[in-house]
C-alpha cells in the first residue's frame, strides 16, 4: 500500500543527472515537462533533442495503475504475455462496478454479490503477479493514487483516460489501454509521441464562488475537446502557486476532456502540505533536495512564448464561475450568461439533480466547500428543489468527512450518500425514472457530459461544474440562478441570499481511517491459482489475433459511416455493458451502437450489404465474419474521444474489422487500435469522407507496400460501378507495422521478440 520511498530517491537521482546532461544538449532552459521526459527515457541519458509532434519516443515510466472496468482485458492479456510478476509497481482499484442507486450500503453489498466472480479474478490475479489490490468500496482509482502512489516528477501510466489527475502532485500521468499498460508490466519501453507543449499561465487568485474547476472549464472552452491533442498542458504562474494540490488535480484531471496526453504543476508548497497529510513526509524530504528539477527553469517561466508551443494566460482574479455543456464538456458558459443562453437554446430549466464526486472532485477541500452551501440552506430554512447525491473519493475521505460531521451536514438535506466509486459519472446510475428519456437537466461535478452518459436518457442535458456550484444549483433548482446576484426565498417566504464558499484544503485534525481496503500481493505467487469459467458470462480467456497474411485486403464492405461525435462511448458504451468488459465476445455486442449512421441518420441500423436488409451494428459485422468478409469503418473528427476504453480497439477486431479511417483520431483510441494490429488511418483529403457511399467495397491497393511515412491507397468501389481512389494517411513507425503484421503488440510479447 504505501509510497516506496527507495524507488523515488532513484527517480530523483537518475532526474539530477539526466535533465543536467538535457539541458546542455538542447542548449537551453527546460520545462517542467521536459525535465521529466527526458529523465524517464528508456535506457540511457537523452542523446538528442526530440521533435515535438513528430517523433516517437520510448520510456519507462515509474508504476502502472488500472480500475477494475479495463483491468480485466489488461490482466487477461499480461497472463497470455507469459510472465511471472510485473516488472513496475502495479495496482487495481476496484471502483467502476458499482452502481449508484440506493446508497453507499446498499449498493456496495449488490455489486459485491452481481460482480462477485470479477472481483475474484481480479483479486487472484493481483496476487499471482505481485499487483496491489484495492477492494470494492476502497475508492475511486485516482484520489487513491493522489492519496498513496503520486509524487512530484514521476512518471506514470493508467488504463483510466482520467490517470492525469496526479499532474496534481506533478507527476506526468498519462491515460492508455490495456495494451500499453501490459508492456510496462512486462518490463518493456512504454512508446509515446513526444508531445507538443501548451503553457497555461495563472495569475491572480481565486476568490468568491470560482474554483480550480473553472480554470479547466475555462480552457475547454477555449481549447475545445481536440486542442490538447498531442500536447502536455503545463500550469503555471502565481496563481498555480495560490491553488491547493487537489485543486491542480482537478484541473489536471480534466485535460483528457481537451484530448491533452496530460497536463501538470510544478512542485511547490500545497504538494508539500498534501504529501505530509497523506503520510509522505519522506516523499517532501526527498522531493526538497531536488526541488529545482521538479519544475520549470525560471527562464521559461519568463519568457513562455519562447518555450511553449502554445500560450494561454488566464487572470484567476477575473476568472467567473463556469457551467459547461449540455453533451460536451467545451461548451463553457460563465454563470452571468447562462439565463440568456438557456433561453437561447431552449435547455430546461428545472434542474432535477445536482451530483458532486467523480475523481474530478471528490476531495476533502470539494466536500466541505459544497457542505458550506449545505449548512447555509439548512441553518435559513431553504428546502432544496432538486435532489442531491454525492460520491465520496476515498474510504479515507470518507471516514473523515463522516468523523467531522460532513455527511451528516449533507444528509441533513436529504442527500443520498453513495458508494466511493465512479457511480453516476460513467453511467453507472440506475436513475428512476430515466427509462421515460423525458427532457430534463441535471448539473454534476464530473467530467464528462455526453448524451446518455450519466443515465442512459438521450434527452437529459447534463452540464458540469464546480461541487460548490452544483449545490447552490440543486438548492435553487434553477439553471439560470446565479449565486453572485440571485436571492433564494426560504420556507417562510424570506429572500436568502448565498455567501461563497469556504472550506478547508486539508482536515484541521488529519485524515483518518478504519481499514482503507487494500489487499497487499503474496510474496510468491507461483502457486496462487488463477480459475476463469469457460461458461462465464463475465470473463474470458483471450485467444491470440491472427496475424496478417502479407496480402493486400480485398473485397471489404462499409460497416457503418460514422457521423459526427463519435466517443468510445458510442463505440463501447459504459453503464450495464461494463458487467462484460472481462468478456470480449459478449461486450462485442455493444460496439458502435451509439454511433450515428451518416445515411439513415440512426444508431445501431446499417446495412447488410450481404442481405439488403438492416440490422443492428454488430448483428451485421457478426454476418461478415461469418462469412469471411472484411470490412471498414469510416469516422468523422476526433474519432474515439474519450475514456481510454481499449474494448472500443478490441471488438472490431475481434469482429474482423480490418481498417477504422477517419477524418482524425483521439490520441489513445488511435493507439488502441495499432496496438490490437487495426489499420488506423486518416483521410489525406478530408472532403472525401463525403465520397464514401453505403454500398462501397473497399480495396487496398498498396497495403503489401506497407511502410513508415507512406500513404495507403484505397479504392472505393460503388454500387454503379464507379470508383474513387482515395489516399489515406498513417502515423505508423517499423514497430508499429511490426505489430500489425504480428496481428498485435501482445503477440510479438507473448513470443519474446518485443
């Protein structure tokens, strides 16, 4: 469970001699990010000065963390890699099975019984292979990683998109599938594009009603949901300096919204009174003697638009409270123009319920801010219009928040308190009543929004904000209210106006807890059994990909032509499907029945080009492959936004799905895909996405020709017999094609020639 303070001291010396040696090749000052690149380089010191955007990169980061939902099929793949134990600090968190409805109790005591042979597995697997385990109801993946694993200048990867909410303790903590996650554990490099860099300067402070969660609000906004793409988000400035630790990891934590590889703060003193509260006095020991590594040099904080790819400067001390959305977490709106962009857009209104948690916030500064809403309610007689829930983040928060009268403060106001896990924020909310999708809203602390997200209602127009925001919110019932300016009557018709938050950074008497729920691995685990029903519903052994047969695939038909926002979501949803993310041949059924067909305008109906008739996504890839016949998916922008989901990679080529080309990918899911040995390409032209017909066969022309730099050709052939040649481009390296022609990256493990 605890912090290996003897491998940090290493991280910290290789860091000293490394970024020395950086600095002096690239012949100028570096950023934080850099430092912390450059000193993780997979064997050996940096010998050159990397192309941002351009080259790939190998490193070898510090530890692995994986949450139960994507666990599976990554545990599942690292025992086919045939190894004894990993090869870095790995845990699994068991946070994504569990479904909000009743309460924490409740809820907890039926996922336990519903996914009993998940956690099993998962728990057996943990301790064959030396892996920390924390059990059901021990906390969301990320907190507890704030809380026990992050340290400043570390490195790490998560099979969880959200792994970059420890930037809050700076660390560079990147989001990747199950793939990625098993070459860590298998003691090989960890390959990466080296990223563009975006520099986020903060002055000012915040005050009054904004938070740390407006400042990643705010830069959605501008950033949009593709803008980090490829880039590291550094934050900076005195305004980083005035924030509190778990404030920077909710900004952080966000930039997956912004397609960012991951985003980060430099070591200063709210790391230093974070890690002495969670008992890492020796991390802070360590972390001061080297304290100039962990953040950027003085001259780049100067001068940023001469270090940085790009620049943004917001003055916290102007910044306003945001509330973004509805369906996409960059549509930001300041509080102040809300009513008249409600109006505007005709989004209802009547707020049905404010939602606070996530590991976007669900810290102890989160809970007694919102809670210092709360208390004013309940002390001016205000009964609230809406209904509240909220999910703390760790057994640990949990227990103190319940010892300093936290939860009682809530529950005084009729909240439903549930279990510390993801709960509502990925879906996993049987909401009463969703099932009607009548149009309604509800505002939550989460980091995403998109349609059907949270409940399953298409209709239900989610916006996210700050926990403190979503009190006030759900108190008024109003989506227009504004806290600043608005007054509330209470029960006895008296006008109440709210005062802004206040709470505590860290508990004035400490954290504290009973039992935190981890289970620490068997010293050995060589005769630790590892049992998976071959009559499961739940999970599956894994069977290798075929490799490719050296021919240029022919005769491939359209499976569906994907219009507009198509997240892994919409490729593999969340909510009841995640009860099969252990089963590849099962949670097949769900892929791509969220995306819209671009010809008939609906989801989960293509046609069967076998049939003429239309059917349902998977019923008809389903009929291709038993058929023998390959097929393509075609996407629009940004294909694969979202979670880390690799199952989203991993049906379509369980399917024989050959090829996903896109007008352009999310960077994990792109990743996913080469990974699982999928094609993944990109239109060189963009406007011939339009020349893409329902009825096309596809031919690859060149494909034997496969290589580094060199576009592929496509030949659409039409129901008329006409055709178009398409160019379609790539960002495959030699090991990259090496994993397709293999069939997959594990394959090449698995055989010992990775």
């Amino acid at each position: 469970m605890a912090f290996d303070i003897e491998m940090i001291k290493k991280v910290y010396a290789t860091m000293a001699e490394r970024v020395d040696k950086a600095r002096d090749i690239v012949g100028r000052p570096l950023t934080l990010s850099e430092k912390i690149l450059y000193s993780h380089l997979w064997e050996g010191n940096p010998s050159q000065s990397f192309v941002r955007g351009k080259d790939y990169v190998d490193f070898a980061p510090d530890r692995v963390a994986c949450q139960d939902a994507t666990a599976q099929m990554a545990l599942l793949q690292f025992m086919h890699a045939g190894k004894k134990t990993v090869a870095v600090p790995t845990t699994v968190h068991c946070d994504h099975l569990i479904q909000a409805k009743v309460g924490a109790e409740k809820d907890l005591a039926v996922a336990n019984s519903q996914s009993k042979e998940v956690f099993d597995f998962l728990s057996s697997v943990s301790n064959k292979y030396g892996i920390g385990f924390w059990k059901p109801g021990s906390g969301i993946i990320h907190q507890i990683v704030l809380e026990n694993y992050a340290f400043p200048g570390g490195m790490m990867i998560g099979t969880d998109s959200h792994t970059v909410n420890a930037g809050g303790l700076g660390m560079l903590a990147i989001g990747v599938g199950g793939a990625d996650a098993v070459d860590v554990m298998s003691g090989m490099s960890w390959e990466l594009k080296f990223p563009k860099l975006i520099g986020v300067k903060l002055t000012g402070k915040l005050n009054g009603w904004t938070s740390p969660k407006d400042v990643i609000l705010k830069v959605a906004d501008i950033l949009t949901v593709k803008g980090g793409t490829g880039a590291i988000v550094e934050y900076f400035g005195e305004g980083a300096l005035n924030m509190s630790c778990t404030g920077k990891g909710t900004i952080c934590n966000m930039g997956a919204e912004i397609g960012a590889t991951t985003s980060t703060f430099g070591y200063d003193d709210s790391m230093r009174r974070y890690l002495a509260a969670t008992g890492r006095q020796d991390v802070v020991d360590a972390a001061d003697k080297v304290a100039d590594y962990l953040t950027g040099d003085t001259e780049v904080y100067a001068n940023p638009e001469q270090y940085f790819d790009q620049l943004i400067e917001i003055n916290l001390s102007e910044l306003e409270p945001h509330i973004n959305g509805p369906f996409t977490p960059d549509r930001g709106t300041p509080v102040s123009k809300m009513k008249a962009e409600a109006a505007a857009n005709d989004w209802p209104l009547k707020v049905e319920w404010g939602l606070i948690g996530s590991c976007t916030n669900s810290s102890y500064e989160d809970m007694s801010r919102a809670v210092s809403i709360v208390n004013q309610a309940v002390a001016n007689n205000i009964t609230p219009k809406a209904e509240f829930g909220i999910n703390p983040g760790s057994e640990q928060i949990r227990y103190t928040i319940e010892r300093d009268g936290i939860i009682e403060a809530f529950e005084k106001m009729g909240t439903k308190v549930f279990t510390n896990a993801c709960g509502p924020c990925i879906g996993q909310w049987d909401r009463e009543g969703a099932d009607k999708q009548e149009k309604n809203t509800i505002v939550h602390s989460f980091n995403r929004n998109f349609s059907k997200r949270a409940d399953g209602n298409p209709n239900t127009h989610a916006f996210v904000t700050s926990p403190e925001m979503v009190a006030a919110l759900a108190i008024s019932g109003r989506l227009d209210f504004n806290p600043i300016t608005d007054t509330l009557l209470n029960d006895n018709g008296e006008e109440v106006k709210l005062l802004p938050p206040n709470g505590d950074e860290l508990p004035k008497r400490g954290f504290d807890v009973e039992d935190a729920g981890f289970q620490a691995p068997a010293e050995d685990g060589s005769n630790v059994e590892v049992v998976v029903s071959p009559t499961s519903e739940r999970l599956q052994l894994l069977a290798p990909f075929d490799a490719w047969d050296g021919k240029n695939i022919t005769g491939a038909k359209l499976l569906i032509k994907a219009f507009g926002k198509c997240t892994t979501d919409h490729i593999s949803m969340a909510g009841p499907w995640l009860r099969f993310r252990g089963h590849l041949d099962n949670i097949s059924n769900n892929m791509l029945i969220g995306a819209e067909n671009a010809f008939n305008g609906k989801a989960n109906s293509v046609k069967n080009q076998l049939t003429g008739s239309y059917d349902a996504v998977p019923a008809v890839q389903r009929a291709y492959k038993a058929a023998g016949v390959p097929s393509i998916v075609v996407g629009d922008q940004n294909y694969g936004e979202g979670s880390s989901r690799e199952h989203a990679a991993m049906e379509p080529r369980f399917l024989g799905v050959k090829a996903v080309l896109v007008k352009s990918f999310a960077r994990i899911h792109e990743t996913n895909l080469k990974k699982q040995g999928m094609l993944a390409l990109t239109f060189a032209n963009e406007a011939d996405y339009d020349k893409i017909q329902e009825d096309d066969t596809i031919n690859f022309l060149d494909l034997t020709e496969f290589a580094p730099g060199k576009p592929l050709t496509l030949e659409f052939v039409h129901a008329d017999g006409s055709k178009d040649i398409i160019l379609a481009n790539h960002t495959y390296n030699a090991s990259q094609i090496g994993w397709f022609v293999a069939g997959s990256a594990l394959n090449l493990i698995a055989a010992g020639k990775a």
